[in-house]
C-alpha cells in the first residue's frame, strides 16, 4: 500500500489526478471504476478542466460505477447516476453507452451488473467514516460481489447533508459492487479527507485485515494508492 500525504483536499485531488492521467496517457482505452460522493469531485472537475484544455479524449474509455441507492429515480438529483453526469460525463467525450451505473433492487439485477464489471484498470474509492468502500459496511465478507446492501445508520446519517439533512429521506438499501468485485480491479486509488475519516483511515492502513474494517482488505491489494490530507492522515502513527 502506497500512502501519500496531502495537504488538503485541492492537493488531495491533483494527486489523484496526476494518478489517473498517466493511466489515461499509457492506456487511452482504459477501464475505469469510478465512485461518487465529496471525495472525487475535485479529482472529477480536474479530469473536466483537462479535457477541455488539453484534449485528453475520453472516447475510448469505459467506466463502472461502484454503487446506487435502490429505489431511486434515475433521474432524482441524489442519484448517483445523476451524480455522475452531472460531475463528470457530461463534462467530457465519453460515449454515454460506454458508461455504467449499477440499477435495480434484486440479487438478479445484481449479478448481471457484476457480470459486466470486467478488466477495470482502476478502481477509484474513497472510505466512509465506519470503513466502508462502496456501500461494504462493516462485516460483508471479503469475497463478497455486487449485492443489494441495507445501509447502516452511520451511512445514512453521513449522507442526509444530500437529502435536506433528514435521515428519513435516506433510501435505506443500495445496490453496491461487492469487496471481490473491487478487489479484481488491477490497482485501486483511494482517497480521503477531513478529520472524520481518521479513524477510518488509520484502521484501513494500521488496522489488521478485518471485516470490521472493509478498506483494511486493501492491504491485501497488490497496486494500492490512497491520498489522504493531513487531517484524515492525522491518527496515522507511522
Ligand atoms: C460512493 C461510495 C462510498 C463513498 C464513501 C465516502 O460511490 O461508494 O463508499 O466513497 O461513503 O463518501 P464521501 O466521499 O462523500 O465522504
């Protein structure tokens, strides 16, 4: 596991990008599994920026998405599918086809999205403050794949600053790629900020490999990157 130490978010996000760019500039046909949330839109504005400034072409790129929240409208603006558009593809020359993001409420739907997810050249994450990556809360096995998820409170609570701070209006299940399914991914890039993902953070690197603690199996991931800023890095000891 390599650890890089920014200095805040803005730095935090130019790294990530400087690890994405030089997979787009080796690799134009790349496959990409992508995550929503706070964490990548810097990153995500910067691969905008660059398209549009530089030219780098998108129109050979694939992407899967990690996660969704069941029973959502595809359209809702807390849709990650919405998320997606609005931060990224419609930013850049992506082919809409060529993007995937999983939908649907049943083990079926589940595994035909799973199915799909195949030679991701990496796997973008960022931590939820109880270790989850994706929607893996703590306690899904590791060999886990795409599954329909109950979110726990922690999540839910996390996440209703998107649905006018109100728990109620949380969906309470997603449909989220599972550990197995990340872990195929040939490197994964993690990122994460703010005091509180420390804890988080500290588990998933200094941790032992546990359920517990989801992240912590990226130890076991032989190409890891994770860019943290200094106060998600501020628990770390080593
Ligand atoms: C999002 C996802 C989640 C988030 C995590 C952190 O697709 O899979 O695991 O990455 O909840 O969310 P933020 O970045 O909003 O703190």
């Amino acid at each position: 596991m390599k650890v890089i130490i920014a200095e805040n978010y803005d730095e935090m996000s130019k790294e990530a990008f400087k690890v994405m760019k030089e997979l787009l500039d080796e690799k134009p046909n790349a496959t990409l599994g992508l995550a929503t949330g706070s964490s990548p839109e810097g990153l995500y504005a910067l691969m905008v920026e660059d398209h549009k400034k530089n030219g780098t072409s998108y129109k050979d790129v694939h992407t899967y998405n990690l996660d969704e929240y069941v029973d959502i409208d595809r359209n809702d603006p807390q849709s990650y599918y919405t998320f997606m558009n609005e931060h990224l593809f419609s930013g850049i020359d992506i082919k809409p086809e060529n993007t995937h993001v999983p939908y649907g409420s049943t083990a079926e739907e589940a595994k035909e999205y799973d199915d799909q997810v195949k030679g991701v050249d990496i796997q973008l994450l960022g931590i939820g403050r109880n270790g989850h990556i994706g929607f893996n809360e703590p306690g899904t096995p590791f060999d886990e794949r795409t599954h329909i998820v109950e979110l726990t409170e922690s999540t839910r609570d996390a996440n209703k600053r998107f649905f006018d701070n109100d728990i109620n209006k949380v969906p309470t299940h997603a449909i989220s790629q599972g550990v197995g399914t990340v872990m195929d991914a040939k490197k994964i890039l993690l990122i994460a900020s703010g005091k509180d993902k420390a804890e988080a953070v500290k588990a998933m690197i200094e941790g032992p490999v546990t359920t517990e603690c989801p992240a912590s199996v990226l130890q076991n991931h032989p190409d890891t990157v994770v860019i943290v800023d200094k106060d998600a890095a501020s628990l770390l000891t080593k």
